[in-house]
C-alpha cells in the first residue's frame, strides 16, 4: 500500500516537475521575443529609407515667444488666424506640395501681416519672422498617425524670440484643419499620404508601439492562465 502511494506521489512530482519545466522554458520564449521584437521593428526601420515621407510632406510650424501662458495663448490665435488665410489662399487649387509653397511664397508679406495685426489686437509688441526652413524634426505623433524623425521641409513662424513650445501640423497633405485631438486623421487624408508614398512608408506612419504592449500582456495573462490549471 505504502509503494502504490509513493508510486502516485512520485507520478504527482513528476508531471508537476515537468509543469515547471515547460513553463520556465515558455517564459524564455516569450522573454526572448520581447527582447527581440524591438531590435528587428528597429533594423527595419533603419533598412526602409524614411526619405519618402520626408520629402512628400510639408511641415507648419509656429514657435511662440516664451512658454509663459499669455506667449502661448497668443500663439495659438496666431496660428488660427494664419491658418483661415491659407484655407482661403488654397480654396479650389489642386492640392500639391509645389502649389502649397508657391501659394505661401507670393503671400508671404499678407500672412507675416495677419500674425502681426494678431499680436497687436491682443496688445503684444513683439515681431514676426517667417521663412521656409529644411530641420531635423524628432518623431512626432499627429493622430492615430506617427511621423518618423527626420529632415523636413517646413514653413515655420516665429513669435518674438521664439523661445517657446511651438505647435505644428501638416500643411500637405491638408492636416492642419483637421483637429488631431480627435484621435483618427480623416481617411481622406490618409489616401492622400498613402498614394503619395511606398507601402512600408505608408504602414511605418500607422505603427504604434502600443499594440505590442498589449500582445505582451495578453500573452502573459495566457501563460498564468495555463498555469493555474496545471496546478489545479
């Protein structure tokens, strides 16, 4: 009787050894994977050339003289004003990169007037410089998009001495009169991005480093699952 009884709780250890085993060796798995998933998303990225997406699109830039709370505020009625003259400017033009900076070229001086006469009727002195500029710009998410780091074309304001946060948008494709707050740029945007660029430019603007966080921990949340009921 004593042998059979062993006998059980030797069979008992063994499957529970072997539990044990199994899981350690899926925790290595999975531990592996997310270590590595980072490293290949990031060799991709360095092998697909983000030159695409650079130069297809034109960034809008307007810096504000200071972070202080009037600078900002003022900053944003600066670019709401600058951005109504451009809708107006661009109204039934065919929209392209080439005709969007030709629109502000030759209205540059009535767009620096319209930030100026702004300031002014908010009761700030200070001046308004704008200019096309080609920057090295960190990645920026814009909606449930994110746009890679990188050197773009953009048409920048500066307010004062430009040593505030500054707001930006995209001017081409037309994403300045969308509100990113929303959370979804609008499909016809999106059309517009993805029939100027390659497929794996067009998907890289569409990752989010958030789902793989999510896969992670569902996949955890699978393992303690399978777990608890080896043990039961």
């Amino acid at each position: 009787m004593s042998n059979n009884n062993n006998m059980r709780n030797y069979g008992v250890s063994e499957r529970h050894i072997l539990s044990f085993l199994l899981l350690v060796l899926l925790i290595v798995v999975v531990a592996s994977a997310m270590v590595l998933i980072p490293i290949l998303k990031m060799q991709l990225t360095v092998n697909i050339p983000d030159l695409a997406v650079e130069d297809s699109v034109l960034r809008f830039h307007c810096r504000a003289n200071s972070d202080s709370k009037e600078d900002q505020e003022v900053k944003m009625k600066v670019k709401e004003a600058v951005l109504s003259e451009l809708q107006q400017d661009m109204e039934g033009l065919e929209a392209t990169k080439e005709n969007t900076i030709e629109i502000i070229h030759n209205n540059m001086q009535g767009i620096v007037d319209k930030a100026e006469n702004t300031l002014k009727a908010e009761g700030f002195s200070y001046g308004v410089k704008a200019y096309f500029t080609r920057e090295e710009f960190p990645v920026k998410k814009y909606g449930d998009m994110t746009f890679p780091a990188g050197v773009y074309d953009a048409f920048r304001i500066d307010l004062g001495e430009a040593k505030g946060h500054n707001w930006w948008c995209m001017l081409y494709p037309s994403l300045c009169f969308y509100e990113p707050s929303m959370g979804v740029v609008p499909e016809e945007s999106k059309e517009e991005l993805k029939s100027l660029l390659s497929e794996e430019d067009y998907e890289q603007l569409l990752y989010d480093e958030n789902e793989d966080v999510e896969f992670h921990s569902k996949l955890i949340d699978t393992i303690k699952e399978w777990w608890d009921n080896v043990k039961a």
